[in-house]
C-alpha cells in the first residue's frame, strides 16, 4: 500500500512539474501588419486632422510611421511623416512614440487589439510641441477606431503641372509588399540619396512609372529597396535614371479604398535643374 500510494504521489509531482516547465506559447501580433486610418475625414483638408498609420511587428516590438496632417494653433495644417516605435504588452495593449525632437511635433498613440476583429482596433492620440515656426500643434488625447486600408495594388491615370502650367500626363503601376525589415538591404540602395526616418521596417512598393510630355515619353522601373513604401495614406516611389537623374514621385490617398491618389513628381537632372509637378490619379 505504502508502494502504491508513493508511485501515484511521484506521479502527480511529475505532473505538477511538467505544467510548472511548460512554456506559454507565444502571441502573434502581426495582425497589426498594414495601414490603418485612426482619425480624420476624407478627403483631407487644411481645418481637420487627418492621422493613418502604416506599421509592422517584429516579435512584441512594433514599429511603423504616421502620415499626419495636423491643425495648428494658427489654423493652417501642418503635413509630415513621422516615425513611431512601441512595444506591446500580453493584454495586446501598445503605446506608440515619436522621438522628442526639438522643432517637431511629438505623438503618442495608444491602442488594443480587438479580440474578435481582424481589421480594426480600438486606441486614443494626442500630440504634444511646438514647431520652430512658433506655432502650437498640442492636443489632448482623443479616441478613435482604427480602420485598415486596403493596400495601393493596380494602376492608375492621370497627369500632373508645374507651375508654368506644363502637363505631364502618367501611369503608375503599384503594387504593396509585405512587411520587410530594412536592414536586409531591400529598401536603400547604396550611393543613392535616401529618407532618414529611423524606421528599421516598412511596407516596400514596387511601381512603374510611364511619363509623356512634350519632351517624349520615359519608362521608369523602381529598383525594390530604394526608398519606395507606403506609410499609411502616404506612398513614395524612388527612382534612380541611368543617365544620372532621379525621379521622385510620391502622395497621399484621397479616399480609404486608395482609388483615387494626389501625386507630386519631382524630376532632378543629374542633381541640378530640378522639375515639380503636382496633380492627381485614379485607378483604372
């Protein structure tokens, strides 16, 4: 008996001992993966905030940028992307940060993950600082709901001046990658200019660029990595001209289904005479 009743205690304290060893197995979070609109109506304009986010995880790690258009205290907007990083805790609440820089605006984002929905969260934003420009950009936390934007896949027409009144007529052929850490050498080519942002990951945008003007007609392919991604509304395409030029063509979404785009081309021959262009694109 005693045999008998020392086996079943062994046995229940192997068992106390395995669940004790067992480790909880990790939370994927990369359901945040993408862009999301917290704030602000469509399309954007100079006396409302609007605020989209494109993010990523790396483990409990999130970073991302936001695409902010933010009402100053002088009632103009005040247009920027500015880098966030946070970190998310096991209830799948965040907080995301920008750096205290001195002439920016300082934002800090706090959200939750939905249990029971994949493409929207629940969080608050505010922003905090002064610009150089003396004008105050503070507001206090306000809630919001955010809401995924599908991604910037297909190709779209449409033209765009300078202000000499040239038009220069385009399509843009767009398709969104998945979520890359930037220091795979994907995004920034070397001796080429590039955005400094601090963003160790981005959501790449590979495009084709056909341009006809006047002067003729140019065929441009991004190079995957130069600089070229989608940070919420905003998309940006680099592209490096074999004669020595760059192309930067780049805007933001007018509406949340990304079927309608404002674009601003900026052509630099060979890092002297610069050409602006601005003007809008639909989807085919």
């Amino acid at each position: 008996m005693m045999l008998q009743r020392h086996s079943i205690l062994t046995l229940f304290l192997s068992g106390l001992c395995l669940a004790c060893s067992a480790q909880e197995p990790s939370k994927d979070y990369s359901i945040l993966n993408g862009n999301w609109h917290l704030t602000g109506g469509w399309p954007d304009n100079a006396r409302t905030h609007l605020v989209t986010l494109g993010v990523g995880v790396d483990g409990n790690s999130i970073f991302g940028a936001v695409a902010a258009h933010l009402v100053c205290s002088n009632g103009t907007g005040v247009g920027n992307v500015i880098a966030v990083r946070g970190e998310i805790a096991s209830d799948g609440s965040f907080m995301l940060e920008s750096p205290h820089d001195a002439g920016t605006v300082f934002l800090s984002i706090k959200g939750k993950l939905s249990i029971t929905k994949a493409d929207e969260w629940s969080g608050s934003m505010a922003t905090i600082g002064k610009l150089d420009s003396g004008f105050n950009c503070t507001t206090p936390y306000v809630d919001f709901v955010a809401s995924r934007l599908v991604p910037l896949n297909g190709t779209y027409i449409g033209s765009a001046k300078d202000n000499s009144s040239n038009s220069v007529s385009m399509k843009v052929e767009l398709a969104q990658g998945k979520f890359t850490p930037r220091d795979e050498g994907e995004f920034v080519e070397p001796n080429l200019p590039h955005f400094d942002l601090n963003i160790p990951h981005a959501l790449p945008l590979i495009g084709t660029v056909t341009l006809s003007s006047s002067s003729g007609i140019i065929t441009v392919d991004s190079v995957r990595g130069y600089d070229s991604s989608v940070f919420g509304a905003h998309w940006s395409l680099m592209f490096a001209l074999k004669d020595g030029s760059s192309l930067e063509v780049e805007g933001d979404r007018s509406d949340p289904s990304g079927a309608q785009l404002s674009v601003d081309l900026i052509y630099s021959l060979k890092g002297k005479d610069v050409q602006m262009f601005r003007g809008s694109l639909s989807r085919r």
